[in-house]
C-alpha cells in the first residue's frame, strides 16, 4: 500500500529524538526527523467498490474528511497523504497518535451503525515510531513502510504498534497492551515485536484482597512541572519529586505510591478524576517551578482525590546548587507541611544521599527507563548508563542497588545466558551499595530476592525484607517480594496479603505484569486458583514469553480441571524453555520447601512437562 522510498545514499547515522539534519540529494534539501507514523487502510475495499462504487467511494471521503478536520488537529496530527482507500498520518508524539487511532476507530464504528454486515466499512489501523525522511511534507523510509505492514497485519478493527510505540506507552492509562509476540511481516526478513491494542480501562478490574479501608491514607507525587528549556533545569522537578518521595516513604503512617507509577503522569494535563482511577490514590502532591536568579522556585499544592479540594499551596524558594547538597532544606520543608496537611503531624526526616550532579540524575532517570522496556538493545543500554554512573559516583549507594535489579531482572526475563554468574554480581552490587547506605530499601529487597529466588536461602531472604519494610514501608518491591517468599513457604494468606499491597502502592508499575505474575503465584499457594489465572492471564497479555507465568497458569488450570488447557499451556512453555523439567523444577525451586512445590510439580507433571 505505500511504496518503499528509502533512498540508499543517506546517513545512517541515527540521531536524537527530535533531532534532524539535511541531506542533499538530487538537487533537493531532505529531512531526517523522528515521528510517529499512522497508516489507517479500509478492509476489503475492492469488495465493497464491487458492490456499490459510488456508494463505497463516497463514504470513504467523507469519513476520510472527518478523520481530517475533526480528529487530527485535537490530537495534534498531520495528513500527509490519502492513499486510494487509506490514508498516511503523522503525529510528533505516541500516546496522542494511540489516542487519535481510538477516536478514529469509533468514527468508523459510529458511520457503521445500522449498516449490513457486507456494507459496513471496517478500518485497520498500524503505528510506527521511527526515524523517517521528510520531502516537502511528505514521508518515506522503512519507518513508513513498517506502519504498512502493521496496519495489514491488523484484523478489522484492530490497531497493531511496533515494540518503539509500546515503550511509549503507560500500560491502562494510554491503552490496554496485548503482546503478540515475534511476527512475520511480508517483504521483511527479520520478525517484528508487535502489539495489538484497546482503549484504556476496557479490562475487568480484579477486586482487591486487602480491603482499601484497612490501609494508611495513600498519596502520589507527580513531577514537578515546568517550562524551563535548558536540560540540566527541566531535571529538577523529578529530582525534587524524588527526593519528597524518599521523605514520605519513611513514614509508618502513610502509603507513598511508587515513583515508577506516579511519574507517568509526566507531562499530562492534572486529571485528578484519571489518577484516582489507575493510582487509587487519597491524596496527590503537584506544582510547578521556575529558575530566577539562580534560585528554584517552587508552587506547591496538595489536593484531596476525592473531593478534588486544594487542602493546602505553598511557595518554597533555595539556591539551584543547595539542591545538590545533602543538607537541602526544600524537599524537608515540603514534607513537613505536607504530613501536617494529611496526617496531623510532621513526618520524621531522614538523610538521603544525593547523586553529586544534576546530569548524574538525568543518567539515572534515563537508565531506570530502558531498563523497564521489553526490548533486550534498551535494556543492554540501562546497563552501561549505569555502570557509568556508577564510574562517576561510586560511594552511592541507589546506582548499585538498580544494576543489582538488572541482573535479577535479566534472569527473570530469561535473557540470562549465566543465571549463578549474575546471582553473584548482583550480591556484590548490593554488599557495595549496603556498605555505602545500610538503610537503601532497594539494595535490600533485591539482596533478599537474590537470596530467596536464586540462591534459596529462605531465611536470609526474609530478614533482607524485613528489614526494608521496617525502613520503607511503603517499598512496593519488597512488599511483593515478601509475599512471594510467604507463597514458597505455604502461608498463603499472608501471600496474597502482601502481593496485593504491592499492587495497590505501585499500580502503574512499567513492570507490572512482574507483580501479576508473582501476586499469582501467591494466590496458588492460597488456593485461590481462579484468580490466580486472571492475574496470570493479565500478565501474560503483557509479556507472553514470561515462562514463570506461563507456569503458574498450567497449575491453576490444572488444578481448575482444565487439563485440556493446562497441557496447551505446558506446550507453549515447553516451546520457549526446551529443557524445563520436573527435576530441574525441584531442583531449583524455593517453593519445595512446603507443600507449595509439591502441588506444582504433580500438576506440571500431568500436564506433559517430563520427568
């Protein structure tokens, strides 16, 4: 459907985003740039021009009309071209581009009302985020050429993005993700990631464990926002949202969401409606900031969800550089005004250990971003930032804690070529960083992971999370962590307990299906079997090559008298990890020190995996 013009003799040099550069050829000044690329094609229109064409080819302009001058400008698009019975869109930024495809969805779905089947004009639509040429508005490159094949992937009604686009992406907030895996494009040697989605909030919500009421008052700290230009000042907000977050976190009072969850309302207009709905929040902390004179300025307001009541603003000023220093008065001092807004008392502070560096930061953020991707090159990438932070500043303590995340997570992705080898670089990561901060919750819930998952020392896996709840109790990771460790030991309660704490602190985790999976595993232990295959079902529609979850869903099945599906479970799992076997199961498996990991390994056993 769109012809592939990617000229040969330009650089292949890749550039930041946003960024572009000229190049001559043929006489004419071409344009690099990054966008996102939305192809939109009409399924089956020759049949349909075959039964009516003046019909078929009048409605297509006049939906393609609306999709024009009522969609794109209020979602910021740009028609680039009709192309016969589809059409090329062009938007700067993703989650507009998704929220333009929805709207266009419905448009269609609308005009179909009331139609025959044979009639009805379905839509497919593919995304694509890429580095493309731009000649005179127009668009060409592989980019575009990928959007295609997504769009012709796609079955009626469907909307198909690349891995790029699903990174760009707040799984529930801007969509509901679907992987579907490695597939096979036409003219395109290599697979793609591909990912089919819905509109935000179309899933059933699973009802909580834990009761709401029986939790502290819950709160969410959004990035500080800004219109600085300069790079080193528009950091700032995070840095201090960050820091306010640490503060709050160490009250036994009080429930911090995770800063992975409530920084995802970067950049987003204040929809108190919409944070209580995906954080589930009480209470959110907001503001905006400006540099004068070499001062940060800050506005601050505290507002209550529910009654969307402003409960208490105020103005903090300090020197740019005294933000820097460990004794910084403006995160302490908003915290004090805070804890005395919402719980009637000043909550307690507590020294945390700033990176030297403003850009030091920007390394961080960016590290702690790719490394919560589904892409093995951006996770790979998370790696050397932050080994290269940890070069800068190696007495701090929260570079080491992350690097020793990576390792864990590298092997709970199955991209671990040596599972003990990055067991023991992640426990020296953690011995550094704890020598650094005792205190740091993250070193300890990962040292605890390590201990539990990999090593299966139970009992010092245990202490490690004690430890981080009695620091951090509202460190989501070792809340989930913990629970899984009550899960392998049969007390399954106290599992699904914790697991679902986890879930309420940090909803919008870029991990999420992480939580799912091991808040599945919990509620195995429980006995609770339907809803252990809900979350696993949930957590596989995110990542379907997670083989842990591809387990935990064959022994609910099992267990469930779904054998049938149970040994389709077992086949896919087989597929992604040949070697499994129920030897190697309990062999390496924390949980056969209960009953847990008996119960496991029959219903695997039935279900085909070999002895």
């Amino acid at each position: 459907m769109v012809n592939e013009r990617m000229s040969g003799s330009m650089t292949d040099a890749l550039l930041d985003s946003g960024a572009r550069s000229a190049v001559a050829a043929g006489g004419a000044a071409l344009q690099r740039a990054e966008r996102v690329i939305l192809v939109v094609d009409v399924v089956e229109f020759g049949l349909l021009a075959e039964r009516d064409e003046l019909d078929t080819v009048s409605r297509w302009f006049g939906l393609a009309a609306s999709i024009e001058n009522d969609i794109l400008p209020a979602h910021g698009g740009r028609l680039v071209k009709e192309l016969g019975d589809g059409l090329l869109i062009d938007f700067a930024d993703v989650p507009a581009a998704v929220a333009a495809a929805f709207a266009i969805r419905a448009l269609a779905r609308q005009r179909n009302a009331g139609l025959l089947h044979d009639r009805q004009m379905r839509l497919r639509i593919g995304i694509e985020h890429a580095l493309v040429v731009v000649d005179r508005g127009d668009l060409h490159g592989s980019g575009v050429n990928l959007a295609a094949r997504l769009a012709a992937l796609a079955g009626p009604g469907e909307i198909i993005v690349s891995a790029a686009v699903r990174d760009r992406l707040v799984p529930s907030l801007d969509a509901e993700i679907e992987d579907l895996g490695l597939c096979y494009l036409k003219h395109r040697q290599a697979p793609v990631h591909a990912f089919r989605l819905g509109p935000p909030g179309t899933r059933t919500g699973l009802a909580p464990a834990l009761a709401p009421a029986l939790l502290h008052p819950t709160l969410a700290v959004l990035p500080f926002a800004t219109n600085e230009l300069e790079t080193e000042n528009r950091v700032i907000g995070e840095v201090l949202a960050g820091e306010v977050i640490c503060h709050l976190s160490r009250s036994p009072d009080l429930n911090v969401i995770s800063g992975l969850s409530s920084f995802q309302f970067r950049d987003r207009a204040l929809d108190l409606a919409a944070i209580r709905q995906h954080l589930g929040t009480d209470y959110v902390l907001s503001g905006r900031y400006r540099v004068v004179a070499g001062r940060v300025v800050l506005d601050a307001e505290l507002a209550e969800v529910g009654s969307h009541e402003v409960v208490w603003t105020g103005r903090l000023s300090e020197p740019v550089a005294a933000i820097l220093r460990p004794d910084r008065e403006i995160a302490a001092r908003l915290v004090a005004e805070v804890g005395r807004a919402v719980i009637a008392r000043e909550v307690e502070r507590a020294q945390c250990r700033p990176l030297p560096t403003l850009r030091a930061y920007t390394l961080l953020l960016g590290a702690v971003g790719l490394m919560h991707r589904l892409s093995p090159t951006d996770f790979a990438q998370a790696r050397t930032l932050l080994e290269t932070l940890i070069e800068r500043a190696p007495r701090q303590c929260i570079p080491q804690a992350w690097l020793a995340k990576w390792h864990v997570l590298r092997v709970q992705q199955g991209w671990s070529t040596d599972k003990m080898r990055d067991a023991a670089e992640a426990l020296e990561l953690t011995r550094r960083a704890l020598d650094t901060d005792p205190q740091c919750s993250l070193a300890l819930a990962v040292d605890g992971f390590v201990h539990t998952n990999l090593l299966k020392r139970l009992d010092l896996g245990k202490q490690r999370y004690d430890l981080a709840l009695e620091i951090n109790p509202s460190d989501a990771l070792a809340w989930l962590l913990r629970g899984t460790l009550h899960a392998f030991m049969g007390n399954g309660k106290a599992a699904v307990g914790e697991t679902t704490r986890a879930l309420r602190l940090s909803p919008l985790d870029p991990h999420r299906y992480f939580f799912d999976s091991l808040a599945a595993t919990a509620l195995v232990a429980d006995h609770r079997f339907e809803r252990a295959l809900q979350l696993a079902e949930r957590s596989l529609a995110a990542n379907r090559t997670h083989t842990s979850t591809l387990r935990v869903k064959a022994i609910a099945e099992w267990y469930l008298d779904r054998q049938v599906d149970a040994r389709r479970t077992v086949r896919e799992l087989l597929r992604l990890e040949p070697d499994f076997t129920i030897s190697g199961y309990l062999e390496r498996s924390p949980a056969t020190v209960s009953f847990v990991g008996r119960e496991a390994a029959e219903a695997l056993a039935g279900a085909g995996v070999p002895a």
